[in-house]
C-alpha cells in the first residue's frame, strides 16, 4: 500500500498538536516562567461556553423578555444580556425596547443621537440597505444595535402590535438575533405580537412569592392560549435586587420550575446594575458576568441546528 504525502502530514500534524495554554491562576503563573500547561478546567468550561454562545444562526431567531410586573428587573435583563450575545457573537444582534409604557431600554445603554424610535423606523420607506436601518438604533459600548421605544411625555398613542409587526420585519431582515423588551402587559396588542413571532422567552421574576407566583401564571398563560412552543423554549431568570438573602428559598424555586422541566438562571445583585444608568459589561462582577454567559448559552442551545433543524444539548457544551 503506498502512503501518500497527505497521509504523512495528517500524522505529523496529530503528532504534536497545538493547545490553549492556561493564563490565570497556578497554572498560568507557571505557564510564564517556561511551563506548558494546559487550560484549567474553568478555563474550558468558558471556552465552551462562549463557544456555544457565538452558535452559527441561518435564519433570524427572536428572543421576547417579559414579566407581568413591572420594576422587577426586566428591561436590565435585556440591555445586560443582549451586550453579552453582541460582545460575543460575529454576527448582528438587536435590542427591540417593544414596551408601550415608559420603556427605557435606551437608558440602560445608549440613547438615539436624534431621538429616532420603533415608530420611525416602522414609517421609513427606505429600510433595503443595513445602514439605513441601522440609522434607527443605538450603539453600546458591546456593540449591540438598540431600537427605541417610542414612548414619551409628548406621545398619544401606545406602540401598536402593526407598528411592531412592520419595525421587526425590517430587523428580521438585517439581524441575526433579536431581543424584545416586552411591556408588562400580556394582552396588549404589542406584546401579543411579540410572543406570536418570537421563538423563545424569558421570564423575569425577583425571588419573591408575588414574583414567582407571577412567573408561574405567565407559563401557564403561555400554554393556555396556543404559544405551546414558548412555554417549552421558557427559561426563567430570577433576579436579585439586594445583596441581602431573599426571603425566599431559591433552592426551592428553582425546584419548583424544574418540576415543569424549565430551567432557571439566578442574576445575582450586582452595585453596576443597581445604578440605574447605561450598562458596561467591563464594571460588571465576574459573578454577573458569569451568570449572563450561563443565560446567553441556555438560549443558545435552543438555536436550531442549521443540518436538522433541532436545538442544541447544554450538556454538550
């Protein structure tokens, strides 16, 4: 049998293999005096997590964050959790701020120079170019496109669900991925739109009874009226608002959510999000940063594959 140069090399290159070196910790500090030492094992646990963050989409994948009330963290949700995907991933990633009352996702990361909002980019005529689009959104410090509400002191009529409609089929076509800010609001024509075309959900809910009542009802509604697939692609954040220990036991909650097979994501209290203001991953603790990768990858999971259509396994990472 005659051994052609191809297979030479391919032994030769599986011979000595090239690897990630760790940098941090024990082993990194070894690594700089003359060690080659490998990654540690939560340095590959980041590695395949953000790997499975940055997971290819062929087609436009919308993601609705919604909660039945209001102040329990929410809108922080979206701006911190769309910088991650967009701090991350190579491809496009919008924030559509889709709530009809005060929505103020613009205040969590950045303001429109001219003021432009869902409803001037859903009356444009120009919307076949990406750099007319978008000229409507905002860019953060992540590089996350955001959309403005176009609530405001002066306005007179709430965000349509036509209005969305035609906003968010323009985004669909220059943006990979797509959060929407939901109002609190399930029955308003905005919002029930925004279900009707997303392919997953997060519920928000602080670790509180009131809260994890509502979370509860939410999935229950949500299996009620025909959106079967969203209580199925569900992950529910809880959300710490103190650094104090909640009255509630999240071991429990967690329990409690796991029976109906949906998966949870604990946001820990974090002084950079308790601040009101724009959102700056780098002023984040590692612990949030950690816990919004560990929420970006659940979602992820959920991608359709791009061969067999079905989702990805979070164990696999």
């Amino acid at each position: 049998m005659t051994v052609t140069s191809l297979d030479l090399l391919a032994d030769i290159a599986a011979a000595r293999p090239a690897h990630l070196r760790s940098t941090h910790g024990t082993r990194g500090a070894l690594n700089r005096v003359g060690f080659r030492l490998g990654l540690s094992r939560t340095e590959q646990d980041t590695e395949d997590r953000r790997a499975l963050v940055r997971r290819q989409l062929t087609s436009p994948y919308q993601i609705a964050v919604i909660s039945v009330k209001g102040g329990v963290g929410r809108t922080t949700t979206v701006a911190t959790l769309g910088s991650t995907f967009a701090s991350l991933r190579p491809d496009r990633v919008v924030a559509i701020d889709a709530n009809p009352d005060f929505g103020d996702l613009s205040a969590r990361t950045a303001r429109h120079p001219y003021g432009l909002t869902l409803r001037d980019l859903a009356q444009s005529p120009n919307t076949d170019a990406f750099s007319a689009v978008q000229s409507f959104a905002s860019i953060n410090d992540s590089d996350l496109a955001v959309v403005a509400s176009p609530w405001s002191t002066k306005a007179i009529e709430p965000l349509t669900g036509r209005e969305y409609t035609l906003a968010a089929e323009v985004l669909r076509r220059h943006y990979n991925l797509v959060l929407v800010d939901c109002g609190t609001g399930m029955l308003n024509s905005s919002t029930a739109t925004v279900l009707e075309t997303s392919a997953a959900v997060v519920i928000v809910t602080p670790p509180t009874v009131g809260g994890v009542t509502g979370a509860v009802a939410t999935l229950n509604w949500l299996g009620a009226h025909g959106l079967q697939h969203l209580f199925g692609s569900a992950v529910v954040a809880i959300v710490h608002h103190h650094q104090k220990r909640p009255t509630v036991d999240v071991d429990q909650i967690e329990t409690l959510f796991a029976t109906a097979q949906r998966p949870t994501c604990v946001l820990p209290y974090d002084a950079h999000l308790a601040e009101g203001g724009a959102i700056d991953l780098r002023l984040l603790d590692k612990s949030t940063r950690l816990a919004f990768e560990e929420l970006a990858a659940r979602l992820a999971e959920g991608f359709p594959d791009h061969l067999t259509g079905s989702a990805a396994s979070f164990g696999d990472r």
